[in-house]
C-alpha cells in the first residue's frame, strides 16, 4: 500500500476507534454543586482542583459574595463553571415575607449578572427549605428551583472518604450537595473524579427544564 494511503487508512481507523469510545465514556450524568461562595479564599483552589479533574459543577453562589467577588465570579465562568443563585444573605426564607424573598432572590440575580456571571436559571433555596410563597417568587424570575439527592454532609465536617461515598451513591440525573469552603471536600476532588469515571458518569450541567442533571449544552 502507498505511503499516502496507509496514512489514510490509519486515520480513518483511529477515527472510527475513538468516536464510539468517547461517546460510550459517558453512561450518564450527575450534577455536582458547590454553595456559599464565591470567596478569594476558596473559590480559586476549588477551581484548580474541578479543572485539573476535569470536572464541571453548578455554583451556586450567595450574592453578597458575588458583589464583594467579582472577579471570583468570572473565575468560575471562565473555568466552565455554570452560576446559580443562592440568595444574598442565606437567610431561612420560608420565615420571611414575599417582599424579603423577592429581596434576597432579584438582588442577586443582579449582583450575579453584574460581576460576569450571566443571568442565573436556577436556585437553591437556603437549608433546601421551601414552600408555595418562594416558588412564586422563584418563578417570576424564571429561575428552576435545585434541591438535591445526595446530600455529601461536607458542612457537617464529613470526613474525605465520605464524601467521595456519598458521590458514589449518584445515580444518571442526579444532584449532590457540596461547599465550598470545607477543606475535606477539596480534598475529596480527584477520587470523585475518579469514582465517576469508573462508574461510566460524566459531570453534566443541571437542565433548567427539568431540573435534573444532563449533557452539558
């Protein structure tokens, strides 16, 4: 065969190989969420340590921090982060008025958009407390309301390898809570991704549609 052609054969062949594989590396997808920043003294390690694994999360973000953190916001952006909200001040909103809720929900969404991080989709209520009020609220903003299946107890001083288990316990759609700022979590990072992997599950956005976790757009 000629030069030419055994290169173009090779080629071809590698194509058809490698396709399939990519395709098939990815059963399913889970989300992966990180609450309560953005901070200069968390957000970049996290960052770091998503992209050096390569994975991808929701953060959903307090606009408090988002105001005083600019930059941390486009950070996350620019690390192929998606930005939610998670109210301005993470108060218990189901005790507070329609007035204050619609407060600590549009204010953010501007602190958000203001620092870089688009106009988010979708939010978190603090403590994953809800009721009728909040998702109208919620609703006037176009925003999906996040809760969770996994809880990762990161925020109740779990240890590395229970985090990396509460992970393992995902299924293809599913969501899990995690922080920000606790230094188990980001020290649990490479072994999630290594768990997900292992089990055929990719890091996928959260549809804004559904609400569950899906293909990144």
């Amino acid at each position: 065969m000629r030069p030419w052609l055994l290169a173009a054969a090779l080629a071809v062949t590698t194509l058809i190989s490698v396709a399939p594989a990519d395709a098939a590396a990815c059963g399913g997808y889970v989300g992966l969420t990180f609450d309560d920043g953005p901070s200069n003294a968390h957000t970049p390690a996290l960052l770091n340590a998503l992209r050096q694994n390569g994975l991808r999360a929701t953060m959903f973000n307090e606009g408090q921090y988002a105001a005083a953190y600019p930059a941390q916001v486009r950070a996350q952006v620019s690390a192929g982060m998606w930005v939610g909200n998670h109210s301005y001040t993470h108060p218990h909103l189901t005790q507070q008025s329609q007035s204050q809720m619609d407060s600590e929900i549009s204010r953010t969404q501007q602190a958000i958009a203001a620092a870089g991080g688009g106009t988010p989709k979708l939010f978190r209520p603090p403590y994953g407390e809800t009721n009728g009020t909040l998702q109208a609220v919620e609703a006037k903003y176009g925003l999906r309301q996040i809760i969770w299946d996994v809880d990762s107890q990161d925020w109740n001083n779990a240890s590395v390898d229970a985090i990396v288990a509460a992970n393992a316990r995902l299924g293809n759609g599913q969501i899990i809570l995690m922080h920000e700022w606790p230094g188990n979590t980001l020290a649990a990072i490479p072994r999630i991704a290594q768990t997900l992997a292992s089990r055929g599950l990719c890091a996928g956005m959260i549809s804004p549609q559904t609400g569950r976790a899906v293909a990144p757009g």
